[in-house]
C-alpha cells in the first residue's frame, strides 16, 4: 500500500484546516492520511465532502466556457498543489489550439497534457464535455478531472 507523500498531507492538511472547525476531526483525518491505507481513505465520503463541487468560468476563442470541478478532481488538485486557475489555463489553451487549427470540439472525453505553467507542473486533464452548443450566452458544460499520468491519446498544450 503506497503512502500519500508528506507534502501531500501537508496540502491536504492545510485546505482541510479552513474547512473543518473540530480540531478532534482534523486529528482524526490527519492520522488516517499518514496511515498506510491514506490511499483508501482518500475515496471516502467521509473526506470528500469537505471538497465540493466548484466552477470556474472562462472565455476561450470568443466562446463562454464553464468548468466544473467534481469533488473527487479538487481533492487531487489540492493533493497535488494544482490550482484551479491553472486547469483552467490548460484548458483554455486547449480551445484555442482546436479553434487554431479549426478542428470542432464535440461532446465526449478529452485527455489534455500541459504544463500548468512555464516549467510548471506536468500534468495531465481529462475533461468530460457534456454540452456544446453555439447560442451566444451558453457556457459550455465540462467535468474536469486532474492527473499526471501521460497517456497514448493525450492532446499536447504548450510547449511540453
């Protein structure tokens, strides 16, 4: 069973701090992130409420876009010090290098590979688009979950 790195715990630590009042609680959650099934214990409803759904809006090649963090991705994004604000860059540059290259963006799976920043992390997203349409005003609707794994479909972003 592998352990969550102490860097890790520290991240989840110190969100999980600003969410939760009960300093037994916080006890409690910090001991089972530093137990040999912190793994496991990362998928537990128990720990994932404190991580709620959030959305982040964008504009990317003259389109509305809406993106929405499920629970489960946020929990990663903060494991793994990944803002929200740059998954939302890696995926607005994703929509500019379709429009560039005047390829349409469909409903269904991407897997998109970037860094988060110039020499910033590497990571890998995968967005479920779920509804597109072209009515001025409508946001695209988009899953986002956060990774690091390279993968043989990936859509490279940036300079990688």
């Amino acid at each position: 069973m592998p352990r969550l790195r102490a860097e890790e715990v520290r991240r989840l630590m110190n969100y999980l701090s600003q969410q939760i009042g009960s300093p037994e609680r916080l006890a409690q959650i910090e001991d089972a992130l530093g137990d040999k099934y912190s793994e496991e214990f990362l998928r537990e409803p128990d720990l994932l409420i404190y991580f709620p759904d959030q959305t982040s809006k964008l504009v990317a090649a003259g389109v509305s876009w809406r993106l929405r963090f499920i629970l489960h991705a946020l929990l990663r994004m903060v494991q793994r010090g990944i803002s929200q604000d740059a998954v939302t860059e890696l995926f607005r540059r994703f929509v500019e290098v379709y429009s560039a290259s005047e390829i349409l963006i469909t409903t269904g799976p991407y897997t998109i590979f970037g860094l988060t920043e110039p020499r910033g992390k590497l990571i890998t997203l995968r967005a479920d688009i779920d509804a597109v349409t072209d009515k001025s005003g409508q946001a695209h609707a988009v899953t986002v979950l956060a990774g690091r794994a390279d993968h043989a479909e990936t859509i490279a972003v940036g300079p990688v």
